[in-house]
C-alpha cells in the first residue's frame, strides 16, 4: 500500500483528499501535517512514499520546504497541490525537485494518477500546469486590481503600515497580500518582485 504524507492548512481539503486516496485501494494517508515544521517532525520518524505539499503554508514557504524534503530524503516522491498556477512558481517547484505540480480544482481522477505516476518513476503535471509549460507562459501574469494596486505601492516604496493605510487594510492583510505576490510571481524576495514588476510592466 502507497503511503501517503498529506501537508495542507486546509483541514476540509485535507479531509476530502484522505478520503479520496484512502478509497482508492491502492493508497492510503499515513499523516496529515498542518504545517511545514509539523512536516519535517514527523518526516524525522517517518518516511512515506508520496507527500501532496501545499505551497503556501502558515509557517513555511512549500518551495523552500520541497527543497529541504529532497536533500534528506531524495527517495520521497512530493506533489505540490495548490491554488497557485503561474509558470515562475510551478518551474521554481520542479527546479526544487517536485516530481508532480496539481491544481487544487484537479479532478479525482488526476489526483490519483499523479500518485501512480509519480511511485513509479514518471513525473505528473495536471491538465492545465502540462499545457502551461508547454506553451511556455509569453502571457502575462494575471493580477487582480488589488494586487496591482499593491505592487505598485510596494515598487514606490511604501513600507506595509504605510500600504496599510493607503489601503485601508489591517498590516498582517497587506503581509498577506505580499507573501501571495512573492509566490504568485515566483520572486525570492520583495527586490526581485519590483524588478519583475518593472520588467514586465506589470503595474
């Protein structure tokens, strides 16, 4: 039986995945983790064969956290699952050793093949992610109003209380929103982000 390490803050998706791999008769959930340390704590005293990884986590960076899965334990098979379908990101999450890329819409279907493939050696990239790297995204990033109207205040230079203000939002909101930027556009860090910005004329 196909072990499976489940790593999403979303308990209802985590709950639903569980059930769909734990019916399938070939897998079965052998953990859910909340969080990027609850993951590594019981990757210490644990080694399943597939881990679904969620990008955006509470406490961890998911590219970040796949990197740091495969230097210790090269032999686990990650499947990042996420809301998140830019070409930066999905090639940073393959670049960091991701051995298959879904959306969190992904039929079920799709979710259990990605399993299948992955333990035997393929790498599986859902419907959408394939054509998207094949296209090789000439498109733009799609923002939303708001996160233009925040890349443009961040490559003006205000700080977060600043941007707070101007957009009358709560300042862990405005982390938030900057944090779904970094991810959404793939940049390391909030320099490359105004470069990218500038760059690709996304403001």
């Amino acid at each position: 039986m196909i072990q499976v390490l489940i790593v999403d803050d979303h308990l209802i998706l985590a709950d639903g995945l569980k059930k769909l791999v734990d019916d399938s008769g070939f897998a079965e959930v052998c953990h859910t983790a909340l969080t990027g340390k609850a993951c590594l704590h019981y990757l210490h005293r644990a080694t399943p064969d597939v881990v679904f990884l969620d990008i955006n986590l509470p406490d961890a960076n998911g590219i970040d956290l796949c990197r740091e899965i495969k230097l210790h334990n090269p032999e686990i098979k990650i499947i990042a699952l996420t809301s998140f379908g830019e070409y930066a990101l999905v090639r940073r999450m393959l670049e960091s050793g991701a051995d298959g890329y879904l959306l969190k819409n992904a039929m079920p279907d799709e979710i259990l093949l990605s399993i299948e493939t992955v333990v035997e050696g393929g790498r599986f990239l859902s419907e959408e992610i394939d054509m998207l790297m094949r296209k090789r995204t000439l498109n733009p990033v799609w923002l939303t109003p708001r996160e233009k109207e925040l890349l443009k205040l961040i490559v003006d230079g205000y700080t977060n209380p600043e941007i707070a203000d101007k957009m009358c939002l709560g300042v862990e909101t405005v982390n938030g929103y900057r944090k779904n930027l970094l991810l959404k556009l793939g940049a390391k860090n909030t320099a490359v982000l105004v470069k990218m910005a500038i760059e690709e004329k996304l403001i």
